[in-house]
C-alpha cells in the first residue's frame, strides 16, 4: 500500500485530505508542523504539502528537502493563487512538483495522487 504524507498546519483541511486519501485506498498521516514534517519524510512515497503556513513555508520546505537530499513527488495543495501561475513558478525551481487548489480538493487531488505515485 503506497504511503502519503500530508503537511498542512489547518487541521480541518489535513483531516479531509487525510479521510480522501485513506478512502481511496492509500496510507497516509499528517503533520500540522512543518519542520516534524520534514523530520518524518522517510518511508512515505509521497508528500501533499501546503505552500502558505505560518510557521515555515511550503516553499521552505522544499527547499529544505533539497538540502537534505529528500527526493519524493510532491503535490502542492493551496488556497493562495491561481493553479496554473503557482505551479510554474515552483517548477522553475522545484522540477515535477504539481498543484491542487484546495477548491479541487474532492474533484482533482485522487487524480493528482494517481498520476504522480499510481494506486
């Protein structure tokens, strides 16, 4: 069963994702802070990450795994900007990295999700 990671610091939001995943058919957790996040990468095959929270940005953390040579797919899900703007913008300098809005949560993040690490 694949695993995901889900870092997001809005607990209602983590669970929902986490409750869509699971029903789906994958494994998955979620850590509300970002830097235990990054300390519980290991084993997962791949990462929802937020991009705006308080504490570290999304963006921090990817560039964080960068440093630490953690090379997983990651999947952006974030209310802030449009889609198609954000995911440039990071694949300029985070290759492969996708994008959900959270407003497609319930209709693109499966899909998402499948695409990246399959079922």
């Amino acid at each position: 069963m694949k695993k995901i990671l889900i870092v997001e610091d809005e607990p209602d939001v983590a669970e929902t994702m986490k409750m869509l995943v699971e029903r789906d058919g994958y494994q998955c957790d979620y850590c509300l802070d970002p830097r235990q996040g990054l300390d519980k990468m290991k084993g997962y095959d791949l990462l929802l990450l937020d991009i705006m929270m308080p504490r570290m940005s999304g963006r921090q953390v990817l560039e964080e795994m960068k440093k630490r040579g953690i090379n997983m797919p990651v999947i952006v899900v974030s209310a802030v900007g449009l889609p198609l703007e954000i995911a440039s913008e990071l694949n300029k300098s985070y290759p492969g990295v996708d994008f959900v809005a959270k407003t497609e949560i319930l209709t693109e993040l499966i899909r998402a999700i499948v695409e990246k690490i399959g079922k």
